[in-house]
C-alpha cells in the first residue's frame, strides 16, 4: 500500500507542478491554457489526497500522517530536481536566464 501512496504522491505533485506557470512551458501548446492548468490542479490535488488515503488505510492515525509526510519531502525534492533537469535538458532557459 506504501508503494501506491509513493505512486500517488509523485503523480500528484508532478500535476501541481506543470500547472505553475514556470512549467507549464514543458507541456504541449494544447495544454498549456488556463482551463488545462486548472484541471492539472485539481488532479495534483486529488494524487496527493490519494497518497493520503492509501498511507492512512496501510498504518494507524498519527504514524499515517508522520509516514505520508516524510515520503512527502523526498518526492517533493525528486521532482523539483526532474524538473529543473527537463528544463536545461531540452534547451530552456536556466533559473537565471
């Protein structure tokens, strides 16, 4: 079950993060407009939520929530290197340029 909630956890996390405007430029033109972006929230949403769900039904109350938030540091940093690396990878600007 902990391995379905990393799952969750990082699809949801990429979805909030290609609905920032920063990298939104990494999605096809199709999918770069308001409507998709809002969409893309609410499903990063729901990715964490089912992370959470599935830490909660796997252990106890309070060990759950301590759990789900230490995956939620390394996932987090995992994608914030993947993107910075797609970023320079296909050309783009770096954070300073």
């Amino acid at each position: 079950m902990l391995a379905l909630a990393c799952a969750f956890m990082l699809l949801g996390l990429v979805a909030l993060a290609l609905a920032m405007d920063r990298h939104a430029a990494h999605l096809p033109q199709a999918l770069a407009g308001h409507r998709a972006r809002r969409a893309l929230r609410i499903l990063g949403c729901m990715g964490l939520a089912a992370s959470l769900a599935c830490t909660w039904a796997g252990m106890d109350g309070a060990m759950a929530a301590i759990t789900w938030l230490g995956l939620l540091a390394p996932g987090t940093l995992c994608i914030a290197v993947a993107m910075a690396w797609a970023g320079r990878s296909r050309g783009g600007k770096g954070p300073r340029g």
